[in-house]
C-alpha cells in the first residue's frame, strides 16, 4: 500500500524503525516546547498531510515509552483518520502525570498504524441469532 504525503514540517517522513514495526512514530511539529499540566491536552501538528487510499484508514496510537516514562498519550486512542480526510494531521496528547511534562519541538510524541478498513451495510432486524455467551458481557468469559 502506498499512502501519499505532503510534508510541510521541518522533519523527514516518519519511517518504521524496525522491520518488524506496526507504526511509524509522529513527530511534533512545533517551534517551541509545549508544557503540560497534569491533566491538560493539547493539540500538537505534525506537518503532515495524507492521502489514504480507499478502503484503508490511519490509527494514531500513543508511544508507549513516552506513555510509561511521562504519563504522556493520546486521549481518543486509536484516533481515526479516514481515507477522505485531506487536512493536517493533529494529534491530541493528555498529561495523565501528577506532574508538568514537556513536549519538544521534534520529538516523537505517537504513532501512526494503517490499517484495512471494510464499511458494513446494517440490516434492522428484530431478534438476534443465539451464542453460548449471548449477552454476556464485561468479565463475562473470566477475569
């Protein structure tokens, strides 16, 4: 698959760090440091924006370095970018620390999974098939 970009940030494409990655880290696009309070979120750009092809969508995922170090991640985790959004790509991190924390201009602060896509047609009907666990939800299969 071949996802086009358009790189307006100071930084080169991000790229898989491994053979074996699923993502590809996101860089911030800033000019300066942005300092978060506990329990704060902003709204960091990268620069970047992608033409998806149809059938497929981006999932921006959090780092889970900068997750586990600094309390840093991406609030709607995974956002969704669909294959017909043409703007830049933003992402929106929330300091869950008791602590500030500081986003550098550069720094690779997600990640960026592609992933196929299928849309469903829904079908209204008024019962639904039986299943061993039916309802079952929550715990329902063991802890």
């Amino acid at each position: 698959m071949i996802v086009k970009v358009v790189n307006k940030s100071s930084y080169d494409l991000p790229s898989y760090q491994t053979s074996d990655s699923a993502g590809m880290d996101l860089r911030a696009n800033i000019l300066e440091a942005i300092i978060l309070k506990p329990m704060q979120r902003v709204l960091v750009p990268t620069g970047l924006f992608l033409e998806i092809p149809k059938g497929y969508e981006a999932q921006v995922r959090p780092r889970s370095g900068l997750a586990l170090k600094r309390g840093i991640t991406v609030l709607n985790s995974p956002g969704t970018i669909d294959a017909d959004y043409r703007g830049e790509l933003q992402v929106i991190l929330i300091n869950l620390s008791d602590a500030p924390a500081q986003i550098e201009p550069g720094e690779r602060m997600a990640q960026i999974v592609f992933a196929a896509c299928v849309q469903a047609r829904l079908e209204g009907i008024d019962i639904l098939s039986q299943t061993e666990r039916n309802a079952g939800g929550f715990g329902s299969t063991g802890v």
